[in-house]
C-alpha cells in the first residue's frame, strides 16, 4: 500500500457565511462593493430591505442613491457581493421599475397601451390574460386619458403614469422608483404620489424610493434609509409608522415633522462630514 | 372643463397635450402660403431679364419660356421622358440593393460595437472618397454596361446605409434599453423591440443621403462614352451639338427627379418614424 503522507491539500477559502437578515426581509444584500474609476462607491455594504414596505433612499448629491437601486434592479453590474430576494436571484425575481426620465423610458413606436402591454408580452402571456391584466390597470388607475395614443401624444404626467403603470403590470414583487416626480409639475406630483400610495395600499408590493424631495420622501415611506457620502455606508435608517393612507394632514403631524426633522439633522450632519 | 374628473379635480394636467400650440392668424397664413413660390418666380424673372437684355449670349441661356416649354413636352412622353425613366430605374434599383445588403448590416454592426470599432476607418475612407473617383475603376470591372453604372451607385449608397444604421444602432438612447432589459427583454428581444426601432430615425436620415448619392453616380456614370440612355447622356449629348434648351430641360428633370425622390422618402419617414422630433 504506498500513499502519500502530508500530500498538498487543495482548500477553497470559504466563502463568508451567508447571514439572513431579520424576518419579514424581501431583499438581502451582503457584501455589495462597486468602483467607479478606481474609487470605492460602495464597499462590503449590507442591507435588508424589509418585505411589504416603502424605503425612501435619500442622501447626499452622488452618493449612488440611484446606482444603488440600479444595482440591485440588475442595471448596472456589481463588482462583487449579493443580491437575494426572497432568497431568490434577480433571475428568478419579477421587478418594475419606474424612471425619472419619462420621455425615454416608454417606447413611441407604440402606442402607449402597447407599451403597458410589453412586460406581459416578454412574459409570453395568452392575448386574453394579457388584455384582463391591462384593463384591471387602466381601472385601478383610473384611466381617463386615451392609451390608444402614443405617449409622445400625451403629457408629461400621463407619460408617467403610463410608466408606473406598465412597471406594475406584471405583478412585480418589487417596485424600484427613481425621482419619479422629480420632471413633473407639482400637480401632477401629488396625484402620482397619491395613486401611488393606493397601489402600495391594495398590493402591499415591496418599494424602493429614490428622492431629492425630503418631504416626499417621508411621506411615502416606512423607513428612510439616510446615506453618507461616498464611499457609501448607511447614516441611519429611521422607521416612519403613521397610517395609511396619509393625507395633506398627515403632513402636520407630529410625527410626520418629527421624523423629517431627524432625517434632515442626520443628512446635515452627513454633508457637513 | 371637469369632464375628465380625475381625482385631482383640475383639468389642466389631462389637457390635450397636441392641442398646445394654437393656429396662427388667418391672413398671415393665408399669405404664407405663397412664400416658397418667391424664389423660383424671382429666379425665373432674372433669367427672362438677362435672356432679353443680352447679357448672356442666348446660344449660352435660352429664354425661359422655350426651356420650360422644352421640358415639360419633353417630359410628356417627348424624348426626355425615356431618359428620365431609366435613369429612375437605375437609382431605384441600386439603392434597392444598397438598402437590402446595408441594412441589416449596418444594424448587425452597431449592435457590436467591437465589430463596428474594427471596420470603422474603412467605411469612413471609403464614405469620404467621392464615389466618382471610382467610376473608372468600376468602368474596368464591370464595363461600360447598365451594371456598371448601378453597381457603383450601389457602392456609394450602400456606404451612407451601413454607416448610418450602425450609427443608429450605436446611439440608440441608453434607458430605453435598460426599461427593456429591467422587464427582463432577452438580449435578441431588446434587439429586435428596441435597437431596431431606435435607428430608424438615423436609418432614414441614411436612406435620404443613398438615394440622392445614388442619382448622382448614375447620372455622372450615364455621362461616360459608350452610355446611351438616361438623363446624364441626354445632358452631355445635347451639350455637345450645342442644344441647350435641351440640356437645360435635362438639368431640370434631373433636378426634378433628386427633389422628388427626396419629398416622397421625406413623407416615407414621416409615416414610419412618426415619433421623430416628439
């Protein structure tokens, strides 16, 4: 019998050890590390995005608000790190995603209902399911612009909500939004805001809010998630539990001002840093 | 005004966004109207001026009413009808083929861009030499056949389609691709939902310049020894026994055949691309 004695042993460095986040987590990230041109944006930066919830990500001018979304949404590749849903990948994840720019995120060789449609479409859904799944929208929306149009025939609020609505067309098990309000008049803002929060209200669907807005940003939200400046750490993470749906009273709460003034102290804070 | 009753009880966010932009008054309109004739009722009374004060020998500048006359029975089944038609047919069908071959090339090249990055000087030299330059070439290859002067034309034009597509491809607005790619589009469905669509706008522009770069190399070609058929034979033949009424009227139809086919693939875009400039 010959047999090497001490033979050179082959060992994988263990990966770190996967560490779930705390219950009611829909979206896990763990290690997540980004350069752009040689400098760390984000580095080991872990997250639990809690299930059936809105976060409103806000922060200081180019800290990655929107890369990070765009990062977990998968459009923009990650240096190294994870990203589970559900424990899923974002393979096996449906998602929706709304943009600030409105006018080139919908496609104007269709006609906008066309453009709703598409998500359902890639799905390969049935004609039938499809059209039952546009017309529950355009009720839940309550629709009173023509969607046979193409969007460059509607306006800017339409366009958008055109956008939001083709975002939740295929059910999405979470919603990402980047300042979606941030290119409309202020009208058209708070009527978004509001069909916004009543979808939230109906779906329970997880939601991640990029804004600039403070305000709006509490308003929608049951965390606000408070960014450093980069390389990116998180500042704070504050709960916000008034109840929906929350109204222009809302805004004169205590609580409601309570929480945006922490926020706005620990962003101060960040950008003095 | 509260007809559209959305819960913001406001009309004006769901107000008709085409109806913006209102009419301008009537009579400045009206008037308007007549704008584009100035030029050519100007130019046309400069000619019949200089015709009739001799500044420019009329066996040089025949009067415009003998021109007009020479072309417009020319051009009604007269003698310059059958040169206008077979040198239609010659730039239709090179910019056919260029179109058939340079599309899907050019498309398939902006979709790559290491692909595109690779053969990029060569389009570019190639585009920046003047396709004229090769009609002698061409001449040896091909002979002094139909096929020579629409497989030249063909080359020029097909240039302007490959590169103009690619560019279309290569410039396609970034978002859209990535709305597509986050409802989770395969890569073949961005293609065919997305980058196609996205270059048509700089395709037509392509298309636009291939069909006028066409007429031109046909018409240049049509001008070598041993062409005997299409406008620019007709111009050079009646150049050469001094006919000038007819040259002038070939000129004209030649000008009239480039502007036509420009308003009419003009109106081909403006149907196809209708979101352009939305």
């Amino acid at each position: 019998m010959t047999q090497v004695i001490n033979a050179p042993m082959i060992v994988d460095v263990p990966r770190p050890h996967f560490r779930p986040g705390p219950l009611g987590t829909h979206i896990t990230i763990r290690g997540l590390t980004k350069y752009f041109a040689g400098w760390p944006l984000y580095e080991n930066f872990d997250l639990d995005i809690p299930k059936g919830k809105i976060v409103s990500i806000f922060g200081p001018n180019g800290c990655g608000k929107s890369t990070l979304i765009n990062m977990i949404s998968g459009l923009i590749p990650i240096d190294s790190g994870e990203i589970l849903f559900d424990g899923k990948s974002l393979k096996d994840t449906t998602i929706g995603y709304v943009f600030q720019n409105y006018r080139e995120a919908l496609f104007p060789w269709w006609r906008t209902i066309d453009n709703i449609a598409y998500p359902l479409k890639l799905m390969g859904k049935s004609k039938a399911e499809v059209d039952r799944r546009v017309e529950e929208l355009v009720d839940s929306f309550d629709v009173k612009f023509d969607l046979n149009r193409y969007p460059y025939e509607l306006s800017g609020g339409q366009q958008q909500t055109a956008s939001i609505m083709r975002a939740l067309a295929p059910n999405p098990e979470v919603l990402f939004l980047d300042e979606p309000f941030s290119a409309l008049d202020f009208e058209m803002t708070l009527f978004i805001r509001e069909k916004l929060q009543e979808v939230f209200i109906k779906t329970q669907t997880t939601m991640m809010l990029v804004s600039h807005d403070l305000e709006e940003a509490v308003y929608l939200a049951d965390q606000i998630l408070l960014l450093t400046k980069r390389p990116t750490s998180i500042a704070d993470i504050l709960s916000y539990d008034d109840p929906r749906p929350r109204t222009t009273a809302t805004l004169s709460e205590a609580s409601f001002i309570a929480t945006k003034k922490k926020s706005l102290e620990i962003f101060q804070r960040e950008v003095r840093k | 005004m509260s007809s559209e009753g959305v819960s913001t009880n406001a009309p004006t966010p769901w107000s008709d966004a085409r109806a913006e932009g209102a009419a301008p008054p009537r009579k400045t309109a009206d008037l308007a109207k007549f704008l584009p004739i100035v030029g050519p009722v100007v130019l046309v009374l400069i000619w019949d001026l200089v015709v009739r004060f001799g500044l420019i020998k009329a066996i040089l500048l025949p009067p415009p009413t003998d021109t007009i006359i020479t072309l417009i029975s020319g051009l009604l089944g007269g003698p310059l009808l059958f040169d206008f038609w077979v040198t239609l047919y010659r730039t239709l069908v090179a910019f056919g083929i260029a179109v058939v071959l340079g599309m899907p090339l050019g498309i398939a090249l902006g979709s790559n861009e290491r692909a595109y990055r690779s053969v990029e000087f060569v389009i570019d030299f190639f585009r920046s030499t003047p396709a004229s330059a090769l009609i002698p070439l061409f001449l040896l290859i091909f002979g002094t056949s139909d096929i020579n002067k629409i497989a030249i034309a063909c080359f020029g034009a097909w240039l302007l389609v490959v590169f103009n597509c690619a560019y279309g491809v290569i410039n396609a607005r970034k978002q859209r691709i990535a709305a597509a790619k986050v409802m989770g589009a395969s890569r073949w469905q961005i293609f065919k939902d997305v980058l196609v669509w996205e270059s048509l706008q700089a395709s037509f522009v392509g298309l636009r310049s291939a069909v006028s770069m066409a007429l031109v190399i046909v018409v240049v070609a049509e001008m070598f020894i041993g062409s005997e058929s299409g406008l620019g034979h007709k111009i050079i033949n009646a150049q050469q026994v001094m006919n000038t009424k007819m040259m002038y009227a070939a000129i004209m139809s030649a000008g009239i055949l480039g502007y036509a086919l420009n308003v009419a693939f003009l109106a081909i875009e403006r149907k196809i691309v209708h979101w352009s400039g939305r």
